[in-house]
C-alpha cells in the first residue's frame, strides 16, 4: 500500500486541496511539510500525539518534516476551540516551553542536516514591521472571509480581542515563510485549522503568483487527537514527570471499546493487516486489543523498558496482585496530619484523585473508593501515619490506582 493510501486507511485524512498532487508528492518522498505547535505548557500532551506520529510515518517515508514551534505565535494565542482569551504568557515562560517541546520532539523525529528541521517562529514573526505587515499582509486577507472562519465564528458572541483576530494573519504568514525560506510546500494541521492554512496557501498565491507551489492538508486532530488529551484529572503529558508510564499506560488502557481499534489504527505502528483482523474482536478480546494498544504507544513515548514495566504493574494490579512499585505516588508530610492522621477525602483530594472534597464525599458514597482493596464505607473514615509509612493503596472505581505514603 502506497503512504498516501496507508494515511488514509488509518482515518487521518480529513481535507485536502490538490489530493492527486499531494499523494503523488507523499508517495514519492518530495513533500517537505510543516505542523505548528504552540508552547503553551511545559509538555506536549496525547492531544499532540497524532500529529507527532504523523511526522515520523512521512519522515520513515523519505518526506522532510519540519516542526515550527509557535513561540511568535504564542504571545498572540490561538483563538480556535477557545470559549475565552488565553492567558498571556511572558518571554522567559515561552522560551522554556519551547525548551521542553523540543526535547520531547526528539524522542520522535529525527533531526539534522538532511533530515527534520525544528524552527521557532519568534525568529521573523517578532522582527516584523506593523505598518509592513498591513501594507504586505494585510491587504491579502478579507475580513469578511475571516469572520466565517470556524476559528472565528464561537467567539464572535462573547468577545473576540483584536490580538486574537491576529493569530490568522500569523499563522498563514509562517507557511509564506517557511515555502520561501525551507522550500516547505506542504502544511498539516487539525479540522481547526483549515482556516489559517487555507490562508497561507492563498497569501503564498496571492504574493508570489497563481503558479507558487504550496498545499494544505488537514487530520482529524480537533475532533479526535485533541480530545484524546483530555481526562477526568486534565491533560494526559508526555513528560514523565507529569503523567508517569504507569498513568500514561493506564489512560490508553483504560479507552472505550468503541475507540480501541481507532486509536490502534491512527496511533501505532503495526501493520494495517494485523489491525484489520482485530476488527472482529468482541468482549475479552478487547481487553486484549486496549493492552496492545497501552502498551504500544507507552514504548513509543518512554521506551520499551518502561512500558513493560507499566504493563506488568497493571497486569498484577487488576489480577489482585501487590506489585505496585510503578504506580503514581503521593508524598504526603506530617504537616497534612492532624492528630497523626489524615481524612480519605482530604487524602484523595492531596492525591488528585478528586477535585474537591465534596467530590471525594460522593465517590465513597457511591461505593467507588477502597484503601488496601477494601471499600470504604463511611466519609470520615482515616488513615493513620503509621498506614502511610506501610504505603497506602487506594483505588477509585475500577481502574485508577494510586499510592499514597509518608515523606
């Protein structure tokens, strides 16, 4: 199967301009392309994890990735999937995100002379000329056209800033300047963004000549890769540090059957004809499909040593075995403990197992919190210090665990 078809097998094809040209360029290894990333954390997260995948499936195809890190773009904010304003964010916060994104990156793509290209738009987007920019840009873009834009049209009820309205105009300046800077003719991008890149497309078109060689393509970034990013706690990172293998291992296992062989097929790099027989899976075999998966996209982020790892702590876990040595921890201090002691709800509140204790009150309630395997029953129920030099195990519902024990 040719990339082009694999890509489109694998349900990450959602819009293209130009689809003979560009398949025909993908196949062939001539596509030079660019995906932005805003650093707007210190961490990429799973939301970022299909484009990520994505930029190593071309590269492993001969294609030249190059991953424009939005630092210029990031003092405006991007305004699609937004209900209000980002906050803004300093120089220095910027700077070290961008830091971080980059050291994550590399555990994916493969950088150096030849090979991907990482660029920060800060670099010509900061240096810019107002008054240039609306004589040169400006005039390109229609502000009728810019209202219609999806990016646009939420926010239009409850403010859209003037900054905002911007981010476009930046964006779509990026690809002009990557197309005559990198020779980058192709541009990727989430449903969300079809906006900002059409208008790249045309600002290259519309300043360089009808015949100027540029094309957008879009995935299903919006609707299914950003929504992956998200659970009951917040994001899903890619830095240990924020969500250990273990947590990360247990999101992908923990999916909804309806989305298993999805995320198998968009994610991971096994071939299209094992997936395909996957399709037929019922019941416990999904179970086994959400541990093929788990494990799969855990070694691909933070290498096959730890996902094993994560996989044989969950494996042990769920079979009632005492193996927790990867499991999420919390360090709780004597300053947390009154009279040597420490309420569930206040300990599931310390360990983010839940928002409030108002929250944590209605999970006990419910039935859904053991400590030590067994269920408790009763809100005011405690556990001792001496408990929590021993380790606590607590679980809420069936299937999130956490480790609780003395600093």
């Amino acid at each position: 199967m040719k990339v082009y078809d694999e890509l489109v097998a694998r349900g990450l094809i959602a819009q293209v301009t130009n689809e003979a040209e560009i398949r025909e360029m993908i196949d062939n290894g001539k596509a030079t392309f660019y995906i932005g990333f805003d650093p707007t954390a210190d961490s990429l997260h799973v939301g970022h994890f299909m484009a990520l995948c994505l930029m190593k499936r071309l590269q492993m195809a001969g294609n030249r990735p190059i991953a424009l890190i939005g630092g210029g773009t990031a003092m405006i904010g991007d305004p699609s999937g937004r209900t209000d304003m980002r906050s803004m964010m300093t120089r220095e916060t910027i700077d070290h995100n961008c830091a971080c994104f980059k050291k994550q990156m590399e555990r994916f793509i493969e950088f150096g002379e030849g090979k991907a290209q990482m660029v920060n738009n800060a670099d010509w987007l900061l240096d810019l000329n107002y008054i240039e920019v609306l004589r040169e840009v400006g005039a390109c873009f229609s502000v009728n056209n810019m209202l219609r834009a999806e990016c646009y049209k939420q926010r239009m009820e409850k403010g859209l800033s003037f900054l905002e309205f911007n981010y476009m105009i930046m964006q779509s300046y990026d690809f002009y300047y990557l197309f005559q800077k990198y020779g980058c003719n192709m541009q990727f991008g989430g449903n969300d963004q079809w906006s900002n890149m059409l208008g790249g497309t045309e600002l290259i078109r519309r300043k360089l000549g009808k015949d100027a060689h540029a094309m957008t393509i879009t995935l299903l970034l919006n609707s299914e890769g950003k929504k992956m990013g998200k659970t009951a706690k917040g994001a899903v990172w890619l830095d240990p540090n924020k969500t250990s293998p273990f947590e990360f291992y247990q999101y992908w296992r923990n999916v909804e059957d309806a989305d298993v062989l999805k995320c198998i097929r968009m994610l991971t790099f096994l071939p299209l004809e094992q997936i395909n027989e996957m399709d037929s899976w019922k019941d416990a075999q999904l179970n086994t499909a959400k541990e093929i998966l788990a494990y799969e996209l855990t070694k691909l982020v933070h290498g096959e040593e730890e996902a094993a790892k994560a996989q044989a702590a969950a494996k042990a876990l769920f079979a009632g075995g005492g193996d927790d040595t990867n499991m999420p921890t919390t360090k709780i201090s004597q300053e947390q403990l009154a009279d040597d002691k420490i309420g569930i709800l206040n300990l599931m509140v310390a360990c983010k197992l839940a928002a409030s204790n108002g929250e944590a009150r209605r999970l006990v309630q419910q039935g859904g919190v053991f400590v030590n395997d067994e269920k408790v029953a009763d809100p005011f129920f405690a556990v001792t210090r001496q408990m929590l030099q021993e380790g606590v195990r607590i679980r809420k519902g069936k299937k999130v665990f956490h480790k609780a024990v003395m600093d």
